[in-house]
C-alpha cells in the first residue's frame, strides 16, 4: 500500500507525514465483554490521570487543533478525535460502541492522542494520495445524509475513484468498518510538531488493540511519502 503525499501540501505543512498499516483476517463483531472491560480500566485511567479545563493545552492535542483551523475547522465546535473522546468520557460520558475494530482504534487514539483513519481494505481502490482539496468537491462522511461540499482549504485522502476521508477529521461512509470487513488499512495521520516516533509508537499500539480484540495479522506498513 502507497501513500502518497503531493508536494504541495508538504510545502504548505512543513513535517506533515502519515504511516500505514495493512491488517488481514480480522473478525469483526458488535462487542465483547473483554473489550467492555478493558474501556472501563481506559476510562478510569483517563479520569484520573486529565483534566477537561487543561485538555487542549497537550501538545499533541493543540498541533491537531492547530491543523485544524489552519484547514478552515474550527477545533471548539469540531474537536480532534482523541481530544473529543476524552472530553466525553471526563464529562462522565461513556464510549461509543460502534463495533470491536472501531472500539479498539478508539481506544489507541486516546491513550496516544494520535488521529487515526481506519477503512476497509477491500473497498479502497487501489493507492492512495493526500492532497489539498478541490473548490465544490462533495464528501459523504460516516452518518452524513447529504455529501459536505469542501471549500478546498481541507486536506483530503482519495482512492483512485473516490475521495475516502477529510483528513484527519472524517472517514468516508462508503470505506467505514463493519461487520462484514475482513480486511482493514489503518492510518496514522500526522500533523506539523507530531514527531515520526509518536506515529510509529501510535501504530503500534493501534495494530496490538485491533488484533487483540478482533484477530488478524498485520501484513503491510508503509511510510508515506
């Protein structure tokens, strides 16, 4: 798998880089107890070791935040992924339950901080590109009735049809995990001050959640580039 970044964009977020990741055989299923469990032992990790008024000061939490209003989203009404995980479960909120590989990424993403896209392998066609997005481009995103037309100061991720994510804010609907995926492409989506290491360390972690709770085998890791 190739990910390829255009130039463009890494003249315009200087230390913006990606990996990814290829995970083969996994099962997916609504829950299980085991993973119920280990949320809870997260959860309470969470709450002990945050605190909600300090959250956005992190730094890895602010680079994202950052990205995100140099992409035209305001990060107070549509937070980081880990950053709006967090705050639900320190507002005494529990985690969604979506499905065991989505659970299980969502976990990584809040004890690394790190913004994770997760698709289905097998309706990604063929490599692909980050890049800036085009004026009037339309993306339907996971839940979305109506496709959002971009303003084409977004960042996006295409396939070779189709666009699959706003990068690193939305995973597309027609690429989302569900139970019949089999086969699942992860990517750590990195910003300007996210170092390569923590993306490294976040993939990691991410692969071990996945194949831990759904089986599997990580089978390719790419760099982007």
């Amino acid at each position: 798998m190739e990910v390829a970044i255009e130039p463009i964009l890494r003249r315009r977020f200087f230390g913006i880089k990606v990996i990814a990741a290829e995970v083969e055989g996994v099962t997916v299923s609504k829950g299980s107890p085991e993973l119920e469990e280990f949320k809870e032992q997260i959860t309470k990790a969470v709450r002990n070791e945050h605190d909600i008024e300090n959250l956005k000061d992190l730094p890895l939490i602010k680079a994202y935040r950052d990205f995100f209003w140099e992409v035209g989203i305001d990060p107070t009404k549509i937070r980081p992924a880990s950053e709006a995980l967090i705050r639900r479960l320190l507002r005494g909120r529990t985690l969604p339950a979506i499905n065991t590989v989505v659970d299980a990424y969502n976990l990584a993403s809040i004890e690394s901080h790190i913004a994770i896209g997760a698709f289905d392998r097998d309706n990604v066609a063929g490599e692909i590109v980050i890049r800036q997005a085009g004026e009037r481009e339309k993306f339907l995103g996971i839940g979305m009735r109506e496709p959002l037309i971009l303003k084409g100061r977004e960042v996006v991720v295409e396939d070779f049809e189709k666009l699959i994510a706003i990068y690193p804010y939305r995973d597309s609907d027609a690429t989302k995990i569900t139970l019949e995926t089999t086969n699942v492409l992860l990517l750590m989506c990195g910003v300007p001050d996210v170092g390569r290491d923590v993306l490294e360390d976040a993939l990691e972690l991410t692969v071990e959640y996945v194949t831990r709770f759904c089986g599997g085998e990580k089978k390719v890791r790419n760099i982007g580039k």
